[in-house]
C-alpha cells in the first residue's frame, strides 16, 4: 500500500472496486475473456483466434499513440462500437458466481462509514458493479455508486471523480480516491486536490480503519 497527498481533514472515500474491494485474478480475467468469447461466437471464429485479433489490434494502437488501449477500443477496429461492448458487460457478467461475502471487508467500511461518507466509483456498468458490492455483501454501504453510466465516460477521465464528490457533498480537497491502478484510480484524483492511497488488493482496505483512525 501506498499512500499520495493524503489531505489533513477527509470526509469521504472514494473506492475502486475490481482488484480494490475484492482479491480474485480468475474473476478480473474473466470480466475480459467473457468479451472476447462473445465476439469469436458473432464472428463464427475460434477463441484463440479472436484472442489473437484482440491482441494485435490492442499493440498496433499501442505503438501508435504510445498508450493502453482497452478492450472496449480495440473491438471497435471490428465494428463493435463502445456502447455494444458495455451492453455485453451488462448482460454478461455475472461477479455472483465467483465473488462472496467478505464479512472481514464488511467490518472495515462499517467502521470507515462511522467518520467518512463512502462511494464506489468503476468503469463497469451499474448492473453488473452493484452485483459485485452485492456479492461482496455491502451494497448498503455505498450510498453513492458512479458507474460507467452514471457519466458516460471512464476512469481516468475527471467526470467519475468529481460526480462522486458532488453527490456525497464533499469538495475534492476533503476525498480520498482508493484504488489497485495508480494509471486509473490515482493519479487524476491527485490532480483535483484528492489524496490517493494505491492498494495492492482487497487485504490492504481491511487495514483503513487502523491506518486513517
Ligand atoms: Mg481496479
């Protein structure tokens, strides 16, 4: 864990959820893999094959502009537009057949909602990102959930952020953004006056109530 610019007076948190609020490499992997065997059966090809298209499409963007592209972008050189491929994540994902309740992250937010507002911010739709947190057991603890469709737009961009503040009525400089990507979940936060502290899984929030006070 590590922590950026941590403000003097914080009044909310800000969580990510995949990789923050929960530990499991097979469920991130699939949330991908999910995708890519829904366009190989549109596309009447083999998995690996549409594996491979991804793949090569993904470092033909890299090496042009220098950045990450996701998945979401590389499908539309395939003439998937970005609203189809947030609809697959909708329909598809289900995050109940490998997430459960975590009683021991449940005991953290209560603690952490005592003294801090909290919200969940994701680059997934609602559908499936509220299934998580309800997977998770504490859904009810997050009275402000900002998902892909709440604004539109993905982390790293501001809006998420600054949508989630707004709507727990806090300014920028009194939040905490907490997150596994320093790239997405830190770094933007840090430049609209949040603090940041990048995790490394689910084990490091379950140690917030002790580390914050
Ligand atoms: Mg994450």
């Amino acid at each position: 864990m590590k922590t950026f610019n941590l403000p003097s007076q914080v009044h909310a948190l800000l969580f990510d959820i995949d990789l923050t609020l929960y530990t499991n490499e097979v469920w991130a992997k699939e949330q991908i893999d999910i995708q890519i065997r829904h366009f190989a059966k549109l596309r009447g090809i083999p998995e690996a094959e549409a594996h491979e298209l991804i793949a090569r499409e993904r470092i033909k963007r890299e090496t042009e502009t220098g950045k990450k592209t996701s998945l979401g972008n590389a499908l539309t050189a395939f003439g998937i537009p970005i609203s189809e491929s947030i609809r697959w994540r909708e329909e598809l994902l289900e995050p109940e057949k490998y997430l459960e309740a975590d009683p021991v992250l449940r005991e953290a937010l209560i603690t952490l909602s005592r003294k801090y507002s909290l919200a969940a911010v994701t680059n997934n739709p609602s559908r499936p990102a509220g299934a998580t947190l309800k997977a998770l057991g504490v859904l009810d603890l997050f009275p402000v959930l900002v998902a892909l469709d709440t604004t539109g737009v993905s982390k790293p961009h501001k809006k998420p952020y600054t949508t989630a503040a707004e709507a727990l009525g806090v300014p920028c400089g009194a939040c905490i953004s907490i997150g596994d990507r320093y790239d997405i979940d830190i770094a933007v936060p840090l430049e609209l006056g949040m603090g940041g502290i990048l995790v490394d899984g689910v084990e490091d929030v379950y140690t917030l109530p002790d580390m914050l006070g």
